[in-house]
C-alpha cells in the first residue's frame, strides 16, 4: 500500500468515524433526555454528556479543515466568519481561531493542534468523570417503574466490558467496510485566491443551523439579523444543556408532558431543516 493509498484510508475511516460518533451521540442524548434519565442525582452525569457531545461537534469542525480542501477550507472561512459575527469577543474569537485575520497555514496547524490533542484530553477527563458517575449512581431507571420491581445487575468487569470490548471490535470492522467500499475522497487542494465552490455547505450535523441561519432576514429590528439567530441558537443550546435544573417534576418522579413535546418540535425542527438543507 502507498503513502496516497495509505493517507486515503485514514481520512475515509478518521471521516465514517466522525460521523458514526455523532449520529450516535445524538441518537443517545434524546434517549436520555425522553426517558428523563438526566433527573436527580445525575444532572453532572447529563452535563458531562452534553460537554462531549459540544466536544464532538468541535472534532468534526476542527478536523473537517485538516484535508485542506477546497471544501474544507471555505468552511473553515464561514464557520470562522460566524463565530467572528458574535459581539464584543467575536473579532478576537475569530483570530483565536484562525492563528491570524485569514485562514492560513498557520489555521491549519492550529486546528491540528486542537483535533489531536487539547480536545482529546479534554474529552478523556469528561469521559472518565462520565463513566465514574454512571458506575456509582447505576443506570437510570424509567418514570414509573415499581419500587419493588426485580432489578437485573451486571458486574462491569469482566461481563460489561467484555460486551464493550466485543461492540467495539464490531463497529471497528464496520468502519473498516465503509472506508473502503464508501471512500471520503480528499477533494481539490485548497487556493485561498480561488473562489468559493457553488453550494457549499457544512456537514450533515451543522446543516439545520446553517440552514435555518439562510432564512433569516439581513436586519431585525436594530439587531443583524446573523448574529440574533447565532444568539437564538445559543441560548437553546443552554436551555437544553441546563434541563435538569429547571425540569423539577421528573426529580419528583412526575412524567410532564410537556418536556416530551418540547424534545418531540426539537427532533422535527432539527430533521426538516437538515432536510432542507440538504436538497436545497
């Protein structure tokens, strides 16, 4: 196998991963959240799953640019730009990011930087303080269930985690599979003079927002119209994110109704809006 043959098998199985985790770190978090699994005591184990989800999302941003791609690089520029829209700290924000005024080399190493190290240590640490706090409280039990209800046990070691071992033995050959019969392809090189390719757009899990940012009028009121729907974004993300805290009946094991509904119009706003952004 050749360096280029080698390097193309990287990016395709780095790529199919990427993706897999998110979707099913997504998939995860609304199971939690309409089974009210993040009620007392687990609101820090709910944070620290939400902090790695937020994490995720910066791995796919981070190393969607490490390609350095025509495509990679101009979303690179207007996921950067959008950060940059935010007021007071956008500007620095945005040269924070950047390593500079411009996507340069230098945005390269830096999001290198990022993707195989600072977030990657991060993530570890959260994810230990997740695993330490799911083996201590146990596993969250359904609104509902009888006290008296029998309760099945598993020892972590070495039941559980020889179950793990094997899941994750099955999903390294399905990337495997994936990788070489559905390749990422590396795409043109990157010409930071060239114009931006037509239609471009962001990866599947940003593509509501960026979707849902094109409707968006240029001025609301005295307010521009991109940095109130960043801020709109924002502000869900810490509603969402602090759920447990305000959605008292489930700690006193009531099941509301409304919670349901409200996840229920996030999971519909998020698929027709990635719909749309997909096809159009």
């Amino acid at each position: 196998m050749s360096k280029v043959q080698f390097g193309w098998l990287v990016r395709s199985i780095h790529s199919w991963a990427a993706n897999l985790f998110i979707l099913a770190a997504v998939i995860h978090m609304f199971s939690v959240y309409f089974e009210r699994s993040y009620r007392n005591p687990r609101e820090i184990t709910w944070l620290t799953g939400m902090l790695m989800l937020f994490l995720g999302l910066g791995f796919g941003f981070s190393g969607y640019l490490l390609p350095w791609n025509e495509l990679a690089f101009f979303a690179t520029k207007v996921g950067t730009d959008i950060a940059g829209v935010i007021p007071v700290v956008g500007k620095p924000l945005m040269i924070f990011l950047r390593g500079g005024e411009d996507v340069t080399g230098a945005t390269l190493s830096r999001f290198f930087g990022f993707h195989v190290a600072l977030f990657p240590g991060i993530f570890t640490f959260l994810l230990v303080i997740h695993l330490v706090l799911v083996q201590r409280q146990g596993m969250s039990e359904p609104l509902g269930l009888d006290a008296a209800h029998e309760r099945k046990t598993m020892p972590f070691f070495p039941n559980f985690m020889l179950r793990d071992v094997l899941l994750w033995l099955i999903v390294l050959n399905v990337l495997a599979v994936l990788a070489v019969f559905f390749p990422w392809e590396l795409g043109r090189k990157a010409d930071p003079f060239a114009s931006a390719p037509a239609g471009i757009r962001p990866e599947w899990y940003f593509l509501f927002m960026f979707q849902s940012l094109k409707y968006v009028p240029p001025r609301i009121l005295f307010l521009d119209g991109e940095v109130l729907g960043i801020g709109l974004f924002g502000v869900a993300g810490l509603i969402w994110l602090l759920v447990p805290f305000w959605d008292r009946k489930s700690s006193r094991g009531l099941r509301g109704k409304e919670i349901s509904y409200i996840g229920i119009g996030v999971v519909v706003y998020i698929l027709v809006f990635t719909i749309l952004g997909w096809f159009l």
